[in-house]
C-alpha cells in the first residue's frame, strides 16, 4: 500500500488566511447529511468516477483505496492543523474561532486514525447523485465525506488519491486521469527474457529489470517485481507531487523510516522536515533503496524519462536472506 502526503513546517502566514478553512471539521455527519454536501465540482467529479470504478471492484481494491482515501485525509487536516499553531490573530473573534476549530480538527484526526485501524473492515463507497458532490466512505457504518479542510487545496489531494491508487490498480477505464496514467499501466504486463549462466529477468516496459538467478516459480517472482515495482513507482509519483507544488528534494538525504502501529512510513525528502508518508514494505528493507534505484526514482520524478535499471530480486522473495511482502 502506498500512502503519500506533504508534510512541511510552514512559516506564519496572515490570519485572513484561515478565512480559506472550513472552519468546523464536520466531515463525520449521518449518511443523509453527508449526501447533501457539496463544494469543487470538477475536482469531486473526478475523484467520483475514480470511486465508479473502485465500487465495481473487488473488496481488496475498495479497502486499498479506503486506506489510502483516509490517509490523505488525515494528512491533510494534520498539515493545517500544525500550520495554524504559528497564527496571531488580533481579534478576540478571531482567536475564539481558531481555538474551537484546532479543537475540533485534533478531535477529527483521532477519529480519522480510529478508522484507519480498522481497517480492513466493513467497507462501503457512496457517490452522490450525479456526481455533485464529494464521494462518501462508510466504514463499520461511520460516514466520512473525502474533502479536504483547504478549499484552494482539495485538488492536491484528490490527484493524489487518484495517482496513487492508480499506481496500484489499473485505471485504464477512468476518464480524464493523471497525464502519468499511461506510464503506470505500461509499466504491467512485463516480458521474461532469459539470460546466461540460467538466469532471467522480468522487465517492465518502463525500464526495471528484475534479475533471478533461474526462471522457476515464475508466476510469483512476476507478482513479487510487480509489487517491488508498484512502490517505486507510488513514490515517483509521490515526490513528483512534491516537486510540482514547490517542494524541494534533497535526493542525498532521502530516507524511509517506518511509522509506530503499522501506519505505514515515513519518507523524509528535505532537511526542513518535510515528508511523505506512504507504505513500502519492500523499499524500506534496508539496502533496498539502492543508489541505481534512487538515480531511476529522481530521473522519473524530474524529467519522466528513465533509463534502464538493474535490481537483483532473488532478496525479494520470501525465506532466508530475502525480505518478502506482507
């Protein structure tokens, strides 16, 4: 699973700033409530075709993009909410409105964090009629409406749902999703080429070669490149996030550090702090994020076009000396 989202530890910003919140977090509302709201339009329409899509999946993929909607969320909200702890307002009115609502939204994120621990759990997706309005996740029939706290920014955050999951999952009948779509579903359906001394590789067509040392079992060594290969694409298309909202990457510095509960990892891109936080439980192996791999994850985050590159994958496969997936 993989579960991006910029963290940064913004500078003060202007309290007429905050006037851009919403100002109660009242994303947890009865169903009939929920199905009533409704607010960027294109941005929901999009996010909504995506959950067309999701509903009509198997429950892997529904939980998958649950897991991944919710932890958006959550980053989300926390990102605001740590930003707002630098404000001075002058205003009692205004101060008064920002304690309740920083309240209100610690309260949400721990609602958000309980729900992410069960998962997986009973799930169901909701869309609005007509797509008006922002998709719904019910889980152990708790509603949660997916919009963002920062109006200007709900757009950031649904990409990001999408390029996730469609790291994961094939997109192929979404219309309108991200320009890198086409790069993902080229990069399913490698070709095995076989190599000397017995050994073979699977290569994907964007440019990972995964080298065994023989061709058996091979249906589980394609799975297991595919996976490998699934969270180093999620984590170009997360740090390419980064770079196009103005981030700076410091690729000396890049680091996975896995976060407490099982709630994923922490890549640090910067030394100001700022991180994604994603699931990658082959990448964050250590040795894993080799210098090759690292060169072919910055190339595709910056330019799009990456060379070739070699991973010797029998460390992949489960058992003695190899790393495995959960």
């Amino acid at each position: 699973m993989i579960r991006p989202s910029v963290k940064r530890h913004s500078a003060p910003r202007s309290g007429a700033g905050w006037f851009l919140l919403l100002l109660v977090p009242a994303l947890l509302l009865p169903s009939s409530t929920a199905q009533g709201e409704s607010s960027s339009g294109q941005d929901e329409n999009s996010l909504s075709r995506l959950v067309q899509l999701v509903i009509a999946s198997d429950e892997n993929a529904q939980q998958d993009f649950s897991w991944i909607a919710l932890s958006e969320l959550a980053a989300a909200y926390e990102k605001v909410y740590q930003s707002s702890g630098s404000e001075v307002l002058k205003e009692k009115r205004a101060r008064d409105k920002l304690i309740s609502w920083r309240s209100g939204t610690q309260r949400y994120i721990s609602e958000l964090h309980a729900l992410l621990e069960r998962l997986p759990g009973s799930v169901e997706l909701q869309i609005q009629a007509g797509e008006a309005g922002p998709p719904v996740i019910v889980i152990d029939g708790r509603p949660v409406v997916i919009s963002g706290p920062e109006i200007g920014s709900s757009m950031l955050m649904e990409k990001r749902i999408t390029d996730i999951y469609c790291a994961l999952y094939d997109c192929g009948e979404l219309s309108g999703k991200a320009d890198r779509s086409s790069a993902v579903s080229a990069g399913s359906g490698g070709v095995w080429t076989l190599k000397n001394f017995g050994k073979a590789s699977y290569e994907t067509a964007d440019g990972l070669i995964f080298t065994f040392s023989g061709i058996s079992g091979r249906k589980a060594k394609e799975q297991i490149s595919e996976d490998f290969a699934a969270e180093i694409r999620g984590l170009v298309a997360g740090l390419r996030d980064a770079v196009e909202a103005g981030h700076r990457i410091d690729w000396n510095y890049l680091e996975i550090q896995p976060l407490a509960g099982g709630r994923g990892h922490r890549i640090q891109f910067n030394l100001d702090g700022e991180y994604l936080r994603m699931t990658l439980p082959g990448l964050a192996q250590p040795g894993a994020l080799s210098p090759e791999i690292l060169a072919w994850i910055r190339q595709s985050a910056i330019d799009g076009m990456p060379a070739e590159v070699e991973i010797f994958a029998d460390r992949l496969l489960p058992g003695p000396g190899g790393i495995g997936f959960e």
